[in-house]
C-alpha cells in the first residue's frame, strides 16, 4: 500500500475535496487551477491533523519530510529561499478546516525572517521600517500562536513605544523603535515561555505548523463547533495551508483588501469591500485602522480595478455562489489570497439567490436549496418601529440586521455569565476579538467603536444572525472602569442600550421594535418553493387575528385552533369556572350556554379570516384545573378573609382598618368592606364575611376534588368530552352553527373538527354520535347541509398502535408530537427541558432536544405505523402534523418522506415551513436522480 501523502502543492491538490484540503487549502487549489494569480503555496491536509492527535500529539510519519520536499519546491517556484539572507522567501501559515469557522484558527505571517535575514531584507527591499514591521508582526503572531504567550504584553509595548514616540498608529512608529519592539517581544517570549524564539526559519515553520494543529483543540474552536453542532462527519481537523507571502505594506504602491463579490448586506450585484493601501491583511480584518470602501480603488489603482472586476465575475462562475476573497496588491501587481462561499445576511441570501437564478448562474432548484431555513429566520428579526420619534445617540456601520435591546456589558464574559441568566445584554467593545466567541453567543447584539464591515465582529455576528453596529467612533469605551462615553453622557454597565444592525443607529434605553416584512424577492422565491413543494402548510392560530397573520405569510389554512385559549379570555374566565364548580347540572348547563355565543362568534371569526381554506378546531383538551386558582392562591386568601372575620368580630368594622389586611387578589372581587361586617339578609346572625368565607371554602374543597396527581395524564381531552357530554356538545353546536351562519351569509367556511388525546377507537365513536346528533338538529335549525370533516389528533402511543380501527371512524389525523415525544419518552416536557435535557444533549446522549427535532427513530416510528396502519383501511386519509416540530426544517423533511399531507407551525414559522418542505422535495428528487444515475452505488445495496 502506498504510504498516506500528507502534502498537496495548490497545483495538485483536488479542488473538490474539502474534507480532505479544508475550505480554504481546496479554494487556493480551485483558484490556482483555474489561472488566478495565486502566490504559489501548499496544504498540509486534514488527514495528517488526525494523524497527529491519534499519535498523541506527534506529527505522522513522513510528514516533515514532505513539507521539505515543498519547500525545496517554493523555492524553485518563486526563485528565492527560504532563511537566505539573499531574496529570502517568507511564507504564511493559515489554518483551514472543512466548514470555515471564521477567526476560529490562527494564522502566523512572515515565517522564514530572523535577525539577521531582516537586516538583509530591509537593505534588499530599500524600506528598513517595513522588513523591521514585518519582523515584528511575526515575532508577535508566533509568540501569542505557536508559545502561547500572553497578547497583552505584547499590545502593552506597542503601545509604550507609540507613547514615547507621540505616533498615533502603528505605521508611523520609526525603525529604530520598531527594532526596540522587536527586541522587547524576544525578550517577552524569553521571559514568559522560557524559550527564545527561533531563528531556524524550518523550526519556525514545524512549530507553526503545529501549532495550527493544536489550535483545533482550543477553546474557541471546540466552542464554535459545539455551538454550531459541526459533527467529524462534517469537519474533522484542520488543514494547514503554507503560503508565499505577499506584501501589500512595502508602500502605497501596495494595498490589501476584503471583498465581495456582491453586497453581503442587501444582495446587490456591485463589489463590495475595504481596503487599506499600505498595509497586511490583518489590519483590515482586526478593524484597527478603518478601511476605505473598495470603490475607491477605482480611482487610486485603476489597472488594479479591472483585476478585481474580473476576479468577481470568474469566482462566481466557478462556484456559484458568491464569494468572500482576499486580496494583496504588491507594488501594483494583484494576488488572490483565498476565497470562500461569503456568509451573508438573509435578505441578501434571498436576494443574490433570486438574480443569480435569473442571472443563469443558478437554476431554480439550486436557488432554493441554497437558502439554509436559518438564513431564513434572520429575516424573521425585529426592527425598530419607524413610528418611534428615538433620537440616536450615536450611530456606526450597519454589520448585520436586527434591532435588540439589553444591559450594556463591557467583557464576553459578562455577556456569558448574565446572558445565561435570561438577561437581555448588549455587548459593547472597542473592537472583538476570536476569544470573544462565548459572548457572542449569549448577548443579544454587538457593538463595537472600531473596525469595518468586514471586521471580526461583523463577519462572526453576520454568520449568528445577531443584529451588530461597528466602527461607531462616536463611542469612548474604557473597559477597565466599565464605562463609555458617548457624546458626554456616561453609559455604564447594566445600562440599557437598543442597536439597529440594519442602520448603524445606537440609542440610549429600550426602543420599541417592530415585526418584519418579506420584500419581492422573498416573496418570489417562496413562489417557487411552492410551486415546488408537495407538503401543504397550514399554521396553528386561535384567533382572527393570529389566522390573517398566518394566511398573509403563506399558510393554506389552519392545522390546529386550540379552543382552551379562548377560555382563558378575561370575560370567559368566570364563566368556565362557574362551569367548574357548578352545584348542580342545571347550574353546569346555565355556564356553558353562555359560553356558546362567545365561541361561535369566535369560530365565525377565524373561518371568515380563513375563507375558502380549511380551519381544524379542536375541541376542548387541557384539564380542567388549568381555569381555576391554585390550591396555594386560594389558601392565602382564606387566610385573608379569617383575618378580616377576626378583626370584625374584635369590633373593628371601619373600612380603612379592614383594607391593610385584605389580600390585594382578593380585593377586586369583594363587596365594598363597610358591608363585610353586616348580617346577610335573611340568615340571622350570619355575616358577609361568614358567607364568603364559606364560598371560598366551597371552592377550595371543589379545587381539591378535581386536582389530580398527574392532570397532564389525567381527566383532560376526550375523555372529559366523554364524561361531561354537556362540554362537547356546546363546542361542536358553536362550530357547526358557526358554519351555516357563515354558509346563510355565502362565506365558505372549510370546518374539520379534531379529538384530542385519543387512545381508543371508542372514545371516537362516541364523540361522533355528539357530532351526529348536534349535525341534525343545526341542519334543521338553519336549514342547511353542513359539509365538515372529523378527525382526531394522534399524539398517544396507543392511537399510534391502534391507528386502524382510529382511521375507520375518522378523516384526518393531525399527529401531536409535543404530547406524542413526552409520551414516547415518558419525559415530562417542562421537566425534561427544565433539569437534564440540556445535559444530556451536551454529553451526546441524545443528539438534539426532542422536543424541538422530531426524534425519527422513536416518535418517527411510531408515526410511520400510524400511517401506514391508517391508510391500510383508509387509503384517502389526510394526515397532518401540529406539534412544534411542524416548523422544524428536519422534521419537515421527515414529514415529507413519510408522505403527510400538511404540517401546521406558528404563523412566524411559515415561511421556514414553506422552503423547508420545497427542499425536502427537490432533495428527494435528487436523490432519486442519483440513484438512477449511479444505479451500482453502495447505499442501494441493503
Ligand atoms: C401536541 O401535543 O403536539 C399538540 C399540538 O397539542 P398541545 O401542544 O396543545 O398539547
Ligand atoms: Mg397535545
């Protein structure tokens, strides 16, 4: 067997194969193949980062020897050497691993220079500051990366020599100070790590190179991919990619840029980008000295222009996609540095996906496969309401959408230790750095004084869809004393800021924010997704209101109306509860008969708002204790009322004297408190407050009669319909009464009545001859026809199993898999999400929360049985699904490949819902095409 090749030369390595070259080491290959100016270079692959951890820490066999041999290679190439003080050949060392993780690894610049090689250089080159620069950087960028020594010490003597020498910005610092830096830095590295730095520029490269390595087990990296669930399968270990370097800060014939090749903030088809003239490219993306918009380069290196115009039109040709790349000009001569898919925000995902289809560079497929549903959600976001008359304070660039609102923090850590407390924070720097990565994560938005569009700040908040401002130079930050200055007024942690990361605007307090708007473009893509997807989308909604919200974003009608919601209105609270604690059944008869009209005029309003679309309500579910007080509340008040008694009986009848004691839940509900004292007419020598003492109690000893060890599992749903009929009458009379209302007024109202908590096939059979019976006496009433489907909801285990003799009695099931995952589990939800769930996902117990992706192998068994157990009798039985997971793109996706019908989400999650199942379906058909293509291919072999 041949021996494992660890090195690829760009001009070798498969620009296909990023798991192996990583991202960025397959882009260089890409861009070398395809003639781009490329400073010539090589990648050590992924393969040999693994080899490296599974040999404890140690470079592979052969490795070294390899990246030798493309050194020697380099050399030729470029006609200069490595370590020679005669054309010396520097080279950089960039990390890279398959998903780009921005600033996530380190990279080390100007390998190859010592003290003596520098000397040589400067004279070489003419330009001492810069050779001395240069040194310095890599003394730096080598100390903090590949010996761990601490940033600050660093930072701390750049600053001093800039004080002593009263320079503003690095690039003013003279020679003579620049070789002091350079000589302080040694000796930090000396002092702090106990090792001098290496002049051997090959030990500089073999440690950088390791160090590239270890920086896949750092923190920060480690984070990010927890963060973002990157699985091995989907990147494992770094490349390390070796590169010539390239200067663009030998002088202001030189330059080093950031670009686009469109807007990654609007989508518009125009370059977009900074640039620095004089200056590395980690100036530009470290935002410490603010860029200037690309366009200018048109008119400051004109020919240089024309090389970016065709750089752009080639990249997107290549890839399809649009580009993020790097760029060096080198005394006027332009190189590519690397490129990758660029991270946009979703209006421009949406938009750049529309014109390329239209454009021919995508098809309509590609286009929607291309917008990931998280993308979509950024388009969900807030934005501040425009009818607010909020003054800005300050205002910065505008690095990614969204308004947010939080307490002002100055350190990540901060923005870790509150925001995991549920607190709203803001985090707030001069600039932002990698390790900085667990504060993004938590805090609702970033705002930093510093840097560009293309800063780390930007790019890192862009990828997370938090809103982020930067570069609002307005804003003095000192974060040792925790404080900012912004136009004179004192901003100090805890504070509360509002960011519009559209805008760039910054303001003092909460604003208040506004929901979104789809533009055409999103508009037209949904379009086409519809036209692509076979699943329909129907939303949850309980009112008119929350139906014409669901029916404007695209929803095909209602999956799931829960009547419970509209119990709980302030003006049918008290009727329920008289319901409840009904004395008799003619009381129980008297509440619910005022409920009626109040529902019907309810269903009226949703089916009018869903015209023409079908509305599935369902009939009561939760338990009835759920409208009533707590045990605890009810208590206190007793308490309360005893206390009053007591205090009267003590001859203290004055209503000022009473009020202190009065519990203020109670308060509402009394008579006026100069009565309490007086006797009830008719029943001598009893008190008001006797009287309502004893009601109180009544209503305890009722509360206690129905509380249930575990309501969740106990007299709720059918089988309460099934034990108070009187219940389920009343909501299938308003239903049906409502519909031929509507049918009298010419209004299609499309009715599907749903059971939920159904277990077995009778429950349904007797909640059907309710339906029955109340069908007939409407129709006569009204004299109408009534045209409705009955379902039920399938959301026990044992509905699943017995799903054929359910589908005899009914049309339709809606699967609700937030009671089927608890039941599937046998977790509580609330408890589950509450104490271990979050450690069991962290650990790798379950690969995600259940209850938020649908779990396929149990809950979707289950399903799959139901169906195919349903259809079996009921070949035309529609199946939907109206748990959470209905607006959950994988399960989406598992919905369609069972073959449902419809899933049903929140009206916000329409749209998601609407590509999710478009995707799902054109993956599907890809799929198949492949499978039809490459008929021999392992996976259709079982
Ligand atoms: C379900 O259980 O999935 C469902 C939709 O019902 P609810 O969330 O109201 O229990
Ligand atoms: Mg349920």
């Amino acid at each position: 067997m041949p021996a494992t090749r660890y090195v690829f030369p760009f001009e070798e390595g498969d620009a296909n194969d990023k798991q192996l070259l990583g991202g960025k080491g397959a882009g260089l290959a890409s861009m070398t193949q395809m003639g781009l100016p490329v400073p010539p270079g090589f990648t050590v692959t992924t393969e040999a980062c693994r080899q490296y951890y599974a040999a404890g820490q140690r470079f592979p066999e052969g490795l070294l020897t390899e990246v030798h041999t493309a050194m020697k290679q380099l050399e030729a190439k470029t006609g200069k050497r490595f370590g020679s003080s005669e054309d010396p050949l520097f080279v950089s060392v960039r990390s890279g691993a398959a998903l780009s993780m921005p600033g996530m690894m380190d990279t080390i610049l100007n390998l190859g220079m010592n003290d003596d090689v520098v000397e040589a250089f400067a004279r070489a080159v003419d330009n001492p500051r810069f050779a001395y620069d240069a040194y310095r950087r890599l003394i730096q960028g080598f100390g903090e990366i590949a010996m761990g020594a601490e940033e600050k010490r660093f930072a701390r003597i750049l600053e001093t020599a800039k004080e002593t020498q009263g320079a503003k910005y690095d690039h003013e610092l003279s020679i003579d100070s620049l070789a002091a830096v350079c000589a302080a830095y040694k000796k930090v590295i000396a002092d702090d790590m106990g090792v001098v730095f290496p002049q051997d520029p090959m030990k500089q490269l073999e440690m950088a190179i390791e160090a590239v390595f270890g920086s896949w087990m750092g923190r920060r990296a480690v984070d990010y991919r927890r963060e973002f669930k990157i699985t091995p399968e989907m990147a494992n270990g770094t490349a390390v990619n070796v590169q010539t370097m390239v200067f663009g800060n030998m002088g202001n014939d030189c330059a080093t840029g950031v670009a686009f090749t469109r807007d990654p903030g609007t989508g518009e088809n125009v370059l977009y980008g900074e640039y620095l003239t004089n200056a590395q490219g980690e100036d530009v993306v470290a935002g410490i000295r603010t860029p200037k918009p690309i366009a200018e380069l048109q008119n400051e290196m004109p020919e240089n222009w024309d090389d970016l115009q065709k750089v752009r039109h080639t990249l997107e040709e290549r890839y399809h996609e649009v580009q993020d790349f790097e760029f060096t000009i080198e005394r006027r001569k332009f190189y590519m540095l690397q490129t990758r898919n660029g991270k946009m925000n979703a209006a421009a995902f949406v938009r750049t996906s529309r014109e390329m289809a239209e454009e021919g560079l995508l098809s309509r497929e590609e286009a929607l496969l291309r917008i990931s549903p998280a993308h979509l959600e950024q388009l969900l976001h807030r934005r501040i309401d425009p009818s607010v008359d909020a003054e800005p304070i300050a205002s910065g660039l505008p690095a990614s959408p969204g308004a947010a609102s939080g307490s002002v923090v100055f350190e990540a850590d901060d923005a870790e230790a509150r925001g995991r407390t549920g607190e709203s924070v803001i985090l707030v720097r001069v600039e932002t750095k990698p390790e900085d990565i667990h504060g993004f994560f938590q805090a609702k938005g970033i705002l930093t004084s510093r840097g560009g569009k293309t800063s780390h700040a930007a790019v890192v908040a862009r990828g997370m869809g938090k809103p982020c401002v930067v570069g609002a130079e307005d804003i003095l930050i000192d974060d040792r004393e925790k404080v900012a200055l912004i136009k004179g007024e004192r901003v100090r942690e805890g504070d509360v800021l509002t960011i519009d990361g559209g805008t760039g605007a910054v303001y003092v307090g909460e604003i208040q924010t506004v929901d979104p708007e789809f533009g055409p473009e999103m508009k037209t893509l949904l379009d086409w997704a519809d036209t692509a997807r076979r699943l329909g989308i129907r939303a949850n909604a309980d009112t008119p209101e929350d139906a014409a919200k669901a029916r404007e974003m695209g929803a095909e009608g209602i999956g799931l109306c829960r009547t419970e919601r509209m119990f709980n209105a302030a003006d049918r609270l008290p009727i329920v509860r008289d319901m409840i604690l009904a004395r008799s059944e003619d009381e129980r008869r008297q509440a619910i008969e005022k409920l009626r009209p109040m529902q019907k005029a309810d269903f009226k309003g949703i089916f009018k708002a869903m015209e023409g679309l079908p509305v599935t309500i369902r009939l009561l579910d939760p338990p009835l204790h759920e409208f009533l007080p707590s045990i605890e509340s009810l208590l206190l008040q007793l308490g309360s009322l005893k206390r009053v008694r007591d205090h009267i009986a003590a001859g203290e009848t004055s209503p000022e004297s009473i009020a202190p004691l009065v519990d203020p839940a109670l308060r509402e509900s009394l008579p006026p408190l100069d009565r309490l004292g007086r006797e009830v007419p008719g029943a001598k020598g009893k008190l008001v407050i006797d009287e309502l003492i004893e009601q109180a109690e009544a209503i305890l000893q009722k509360v206690r009669d129905i509380t249930e060890v575990n309501p969740m599992l106990g007299h709720r749903g059918v089988r309460l319909g099934i034990t108070v009929p009187e219940l389920y009458s009343m909501q299938i009379g308003a239903i049906l009464e409502a519909v031929a209302e509507l049918t009298r007024e010419q209004v299609n109202a499309v009715c599907e009545i749903m059971v939920p908590q159904v277990t077995e096939p009778q429950e349904l059979a007797r909640v059907n001859e309710l339906v029955k019976d109340v069908r007939t006496s409407v129709e006569s009433e009204y004299g109408v026809q009534l045209d409705f489907k009955f379902g039920t909801m399938i959301e026990a285990v044992r509905a699943c199993i017995r799903a054929r003799p359910i589908a005899e009695i009914t049309e339709f099931f809606s699967f609700g898999t937030n009671d089927l995952t608890q039941a599937t589990f046998s977790f509580s939800r609330e408890d589950a999400e509450q104490k271990f769930l979050p450690a069991y996902v962290e650990m790798g117990v379950l690969p995600e929360n259940p209850f938020e992706s649908l779990d396929i192998h149990g809950v979707g068994r289950l399903m799959k049985l139901a169906v195919e157990s349903g259809r079996a009798v009921k070949p035309d039985l529609k199946v939907g699904i109206c748990g959470e997971h209905g607006g959950h793109p994988r399960s989406i996706e598992f919905c369609h490949t069972l073959g449902l019908d419809y899933v049903s989400c929140s009206a916000f999650r329409v749209p998601i819902a609407r590509l999710a199942a478009a995707q799902a379906k054109l993956r599907e058909e890809r799929r198949s095409r492949e499978q039809r293509e490459h008929p021999d291919y392992p996976f259709n072999v079982m």
